[in-house]
C-alpha cells in the first residue's frame, strides 16, 4: 500500500519511528509540507495485515530520497526572521505571524542551519546593544534620570529577548542544549548586557553610586521610588555582578554610616532614646531587605548594623543607663536592651555582667546599713520581686540571668554575717501574730513563699533556727499565731528545705502544746474534786526543756491563792508523770484581770508581771516604786518597764508621779480610778515579750556556743575516721562539713582546744599534722 507522508524534520538520519503515525498526521504533515515549498517523497508501506499472526510487524521504505531545498531558502528564512528580530528591537510591528517564523527557525535546524542561525542572532542582538551604550555615557546626566534611563533599557533589552527566545525556541531547546559552550539565548543576551553596557567602568560606577545616593537618601528620612532600586538590583543580580560589584561597596558604606552614626548619637542620647533609635534602624534595614535588596545581604547587612551601633557600645551602654533603666524599672526598655543585646557578641554577657554588679551594689546598701534593720527584709522582699518581674519579662527567664540573680543575693545578704538570718525570723514573727491583719491567708502563703526565698540564701541558718524558735516559743505560749495553719505550713517549707534534723525540736513544740492541751483538760476534771483557792482560773503549758529555748530562771512574789493553784497543778501532774521535775517560768505567762472603773467595768490582758502589780492596787490606790519593788520581787529593769507600760502607755490604769516617761526609784503610782475606753477588752502593751538587747546576746551567744559544739564535734568525727590528716586537710574536710560560715582562725581555736583536752595531738616531727587520740 502506497501513502504520501512529509516530516519536517527531514534529515540523513531521519528515523524509522517518525513513520509509526496515523493517516490523520500524516496528511496534515503533507499540508504543512507543500506550504512550506517542500518536495515530498514516495514510500512503500508494507501492510501488516499481510503478515503471519504472530510475526513481527515491520515496515519497509522503498525508493527513499532525501528533501532538497530551494536554492534561496536559506537566504529568504534569515532575512524573514532579521526583519522580525530587528522590528522586536525598534519596537516595530512584525509583518509575518510568529507560527510562521517559529516554523522557519525550525525548518533551518532541521537541515543542518543552527550553527549560521545561531550566529546571526548573536551579531543582531550584540549590534543593537553597542548602539545603545553611548546614551549612558554623558557625565553631566542627573544620577536620577540615569538611573530610570538604565532601568527602561533593562526592561526593554528583557522584554525584547523573551520574545526572540519564544520565535528562536527551537534552536534554543535543540542545537543550544545539545551543543556544549554555548549560551543560550536569554544567557546570551545577559552576557552581552553585561560587557557592552554594565562592565563599563564610567556606566558601572554611576549605576553603583546612584543606588547608594538613594539608599543614603532613604536612611535620612526621604521618600524614594523603591521599584526603581528594587529593578536595578534585579538586574545586578540577574547579571551575576550583585556581590561583586554593589554588595561590597554597599556595605563599606553603611558601615561607615553607622559608626558615625553611632559615636555621634551615644553622645546625644540618652540610653533609652538611644536603644529605640537602634531598634528602628534594625526595622529599617529589614524593610530594604524586603524590599529592594537580596537576601544574601541580610546576614552581613544586620551584623554590621549591630556591630556599628550595639557592638562597638556595650560598655558605655551598660555603665552610662543599666542601673538607670533598673532603678526605675522601665520594663520596656530592658525588654529592648536584652532583645538588641541579643544580638550581638558578648552583648548577654556582658549584660548578665553588669546586672550582677547592680544586685549587688544595691543589696549591700539594703543589708550593710544597721539604720536599715526594721525595713531590711520588706526591702529585700520587693528588690526580689522587682529583679524577678524583669528576669522573667525582660530578659526571657534566661537560665544565666537566673543564676546570676541566685549569686549576687546569695553574695551581698552573707555580708554582714548573722543579721540577716536574724531579721528574717523577727519578720516572720511579725507576719505570723495574730495583730496581723494585713493578708488574706493567700496572701500569707504567698509570702511565706518568698521569705523562703530568702531563707536559701542565708549562710547561718543555725542563727535563723534560734531566733525563729524563741519567737515561735512567745506566740504558742501566748496563744497569738495568726494562723496554725500558717506555722504548719512554715514548718513543712523549713522541713523540706533544711531536713527534718532542722525542724524536730519546732515539731516539738507544737507536740507539746496539743500535750498541754489535752492535760489542762484532765486537770480540769480534776479540779471538780478539789477546793479552788479564790476566784482564779489558771492554764498551764508544760514545756520540754529541749524543745525550747532556755529561759534564765526568775524568782518572784506571787499572790497565795497563785502559789496555791500551782502546787495543785504540781502534785496533779506529778501523780501522772512520776520522775519529773517542773520548773515555773513567770516570765512566759500572761493573764486577763477584772477591774473596775468609774466608767465601767474591764477586762485586761496583761503580762504576769503587770498582774502581780495591778493586784497590789487591790487594797491600796497608791504605791511607791520601791514598795511594788519589794511586793513583788521583780529585778529591776523588768519592773521599770512593767510599770511604764502600765503607767506611760496608751492604757494608763496606773498614774506616776511626778509624770514623765521614765521611771525613778521615787517616782509613785496611784490607781487611776478614772481610766476611760471604748473598749471592753483592753490589752496593754506587754514590754516583756519585746526583745531586749540581752535578750538578743543572750540568742547569739548561745547560737556561737552551740556552732563550737558542732565544729569540736565535726572535728573529733573526722579525725576517727581519718586517724591522721594534715591541718589544711582537715580545715578543708569540715568546710564541706559544716553548714554555717566559719572563719579559719575560729577553726584553729577549736582545734587547739581539742588538742589541749586530749582529743588530739600533734605530730612530733611536722607541727601541722594532727593525730586522733583514741
């Protein structure tokens, strides 16, 4: 069977397989063909039906003849695409349709032309170019004008290479791919783009600079066409010369720029003005980024932004507005400090640096001024809370800040040894009393919480457990804890804080209180069956002597009916608890007495002390010091103090005379008939359980003897274990020992005394070395 079929692509190699197609294409092949001016061949075409089933069908050409072109096509093809090319170029219409130009090209490439077609394109497109360099060259050009001169051309010389590439397609995906070293068509254009008219120096140095005069301009403040930068850096970056020949010397200019900016600024500004000023050029410079520049600046663009304006004035930064910006606790400010600090070398370091030293500046004038001592932990309270807010808001919870927070309070609270231990306890006394009124039980825990805060970062916690235990001692006993609740809960935090080696003998406390709780209820049921001397209701709380502190024993004149009462209580409590011993303490009690008064009855609470004075009044109306002196026995120093509560207070049931605040062995008290109050209740200040400062000897001196206790008895178990050991060895081995601060020479001491009472001895050969005597 003989059809007529035409290729386009008919070459020496033409390929068996283009023939596998249906009647359909081919005949339109042979349409295309004949238009195109093209001979077309005969071939024979063995039919398949002819063969056996099974065989392999194959298909014979007979009488092939290659296609000859007209003499003139080649000449007639190029100079209908010149024609298209140059109009392209002038910006003229094309007289032939673009199907028809892009056949020819595909007709020339068919029959071996690529190469010439190739070649002819490149001199067209490289003569239009070298025509149009020398508009760029006038040195008298507004850098302006320049620029948008240079950017319409680029656009042009784009728009006018995509649509040769779209007629020159064919040799584009053909000749160019397959053919090694030659550029294709759209590289072509860039190359020639880039030698004729970028890589002369005079054009390449004004489209540099006109950019930079731009940017410049956008930095102090003016309004700039942004399009217009963000097309010529396109173009750079299109014609592979962006870093090499822009990005270079743009960042050698904003360096520049901005370490002038920056020493003139950090001498106008202040630190704030200065921080924010930063941070709106940080802004700045990432909108050119977003804008106009390549991503490939923005690493070295904002690390030579931060480097110029943050890097170079850390220091300064810090010294000059640090402890302005802390003391003042501008949130924000700090926020946008630790934020820009952020982002430069050593910037956190040097910051968490700095912090250190404002804590701890500001802590020693909180704990180093004795005028401080009443305010000293409510001060460290709220410094702590302020120091928080900012390590938590401004500087994201850093763990390094939170350290250095942990170190500076721990530094400057152990630098005046032992008071601070010593305040935390008055305070949590004041907190815990029953006056109390200023929290909500929330609000209470919540403060606990931060006292016990400051309770890790004191060193003598043995100094804290004393003072802590003699106050506890006075609210239990006088029935005046705010909340039991709330002494629970601090034993518990003590307790898990310190162990409960720390807490036993205030866990003992508290077991003897309920222990007296429950006896008084027995003694009560006791009393049904005994006569009760006078009209006295008396509590009793038996106290462990371990679990307490130690009172010194005071000796006193007490009313019989009293004597009376606390011998039945003796002899009951004896028959339950055979062995024992009771020992008074009338320094601890307290009582409510019934008197009367012109304006009304009242009731009293007063001290033991106060009442054996009031009760005096009970057959006289006056009493001179020396006669209450006598009466009652009292030393003198709590007598006096007794008596100013009761005659030189608010609640003046007594009258001295002469009137005066302090009280003289010739002064008189006369019973003050006329004593006035709204209330019925009525409690006078109660000056014996105020702390003297005896009273608070007294607690040093027995928190040092019991640390020598700890240090001969830390020694002695060290040196059984050791046998042997160096003193700068053992002076090591009871540091990691002990838990309270110790001097070496207090070391020394207790050595030496442990020596002198044979516990240890010295070696005879070295002077140093010690040896356990067993």
């Amino acid at each position: 069977m003989n059809v007529n079929v035409c290729n386009s692509q008919v070459d020496s190699d033409w390929s068996m397989k283009n023939m596998n197609m249906d009647s359909h294409e081919a005949m339109s092949d042979i349409v295309s063909s004949k238009k195109n001016g093209l001979s077309v061949p005969n071939y024979s075409y063995a039919s398949p039906l002819l063969s056996k089933p099974g065989a392999t069908k194959k298909l014979v050409i007979k009488n092939f003849e290659k296609p000859k072109l007209p003499e003139n096509y080649k000449q007639q093809t190029w100079d209908k695409l010149k024609n298209a090319v140059v109009a392209i170029q002038t910006s003229k219409p094309i007289s032939t349709s673009q199907e028809e130009l892009y056949q020819a090209v595909e007709n020339l490439c068919s029959n071996n032309m690529a190469a010439f077609l190739y070649d002819g394109l490149r001199v067209l497109c490289e003569t239009h170019i070298k025509k149009n360099v020398d508009q760029f060259l006038p040195e008298s050009m507004d850098s302006v004008y320049f620029l948008k001169l240079m950017n319409e051309f680029w656009q042009d010389h784009c728009r006018q290479m995509i649509m040769i590439r779209s007629i020159f397609l064919f040799l584009d995906r053909t000749y160019i791919l397959q053919s090694p070293g030659i550029s294709s068509l759209w590289d072509m254009g860039l190359d020639m783009f880039r030698i004729h008219i970028v890589s002369n120096p005079l054009v390449q140095t004004r489209i540099v600079d006109g950019i930079l005069m731009i940017v410049d301009k956008e930095r102090n403040g003016q309004a700039i066409d942004r399009s217009l930068l963000k097309n010529l850096l396109r173009m750079l970056l299109d014609l592979q010369i962006y870093q090499d020949v822009f990005e270079v010397k743009f960042l050698q200019t904003t360096e520049e720029m901005y370490a002038s900016e920056g020493q003139q600024k950090m001498q106008e500004l202040e630190v704030p003005l200065y921080l924010q000023h930063v941070d709106r050029r940080l802004s700045e410079e990432w909108e050119r980024l977003l804008h106009y520049l390549d991503q490939s600046t923005k690493k070295p663009l904002i690390q030579c932004v931060e480097k110029q304006l943050l890097g170079e004035h850390l220091g300064p930064l810090l010294q000059k507005g640090l402890d302005l910006l802390l003391e003042e606790n501008r949130i924000v400010d700090l926020k946008l400090m630790y934020d820009l600090f952020s982002r430069v070398k050593d910037g956190l370091p040097q910051l968490c640096s700095h912090f250190n030293l404002y804590i701890k500046k500001q802590g020693r004038v909180i704990v180093s001024n004795p005028e401080k001592d009443k305010t000293m932990v409510q001060e460290l309270l709220e410094f702590k809370d302020q120091l928080d807010v900012i390590v938590n808001q401004c500087f994201q919870k850093n763990l390094k800040f939170l350290n250095t927070l942990k170190e500076a309070f721990e530094y400057f609270v152990n630098q005046r040894p032992n008071k601070p231990a010593e305040l935390i306890a008055k305070y949590l006394d004041l907190k815990l009393r029953a006056g109390n009124k200023e929290a909500t039980e929330e609000e209470l825990e919540m403060l606990l919480d931060k006292i016990m805060v400051l309770f890790r970062y004191i060193h003598g916690k043995d100094v804290f457990e004393a003072f802590y235990k003699k106050d506890l001692a006075k609210r239990l006993l006088v029935g005046k804890s705010a909340s039991v609740d709330a002494e629970k809960s601090m034993l518990s935090k003590l307790k898990q804080e310190c162990g409960a080696a720390f807490t036993s003998k205030l866990e003992g406390m508290f077991k003897d209180m309920e222990i007296s709780k429950e006896l008084m209820g027995a003694f009560k049921q006791h009393l049904q069956n005994v006569k009760v001397p006078g009209n006295i209701d008396m509590t009793v709380s038996v106290l462990t002597m371990g679990y307490w502190p130690t009172y010194p024993p005071i000796e006193v004149q007490m009313p019989p009916d009293m004597i009376k009462y606390q011998e039945i209580f003796k002899k009951f409590y004896l028959g339950k608890h055979s062995g024992r011993k009771l020992l008074w303490q009338p320094s601890l009690g307290h009582c409510v007495l019934r008197a009367v008064f012109t304006g009304g009855n009242k009731e009293l609470q007063v001290s033991l002390f106060q009442a054996l004075v009031l009760l005096m009044f009970n057959k006289e109306d006056s009493y001179s010091f020396e006669e209450i002196k006598q009466t009652t026995a009292i030393e003198d120093g709590e007598l006096r103090r007794t008596l100013q509560s009761l005659a030189c207070g608010k609640a003046r049931v007594l009258q001295k005379s002469p009137r005066s605040k302090d009280v003289e062995d010739d002064d008189k008290f006369i019973y003050n008939a006329e004593f006035k109050n709204k209330y019925y209740r009525i409690k006078i200040n109660q000056i014996q359980m105020k702390e003297t400062q005896e009273e608070q000897s007294i607690t040093q001196e027995r928190v040092f003897q019991d640390r020598q206790y700890q240090i001969d008895a830390a020694i002695v178990r060290i040196m059984k274990m050791r046998k042997s050991l160096s003193h700068n060895l053992l002076i090591t081995e009871l540091y990691d020992q002990l838990k309270f601060p110790v001097k070496p020479t207090e070391l020394k001491k207790r050595v030496e005394s442990l020596i002198d009472r044979d516990y240890l001895q010295r070696d005879k050969d070295n002077t140093n070395q010690y040896h356990y005597v067993a």
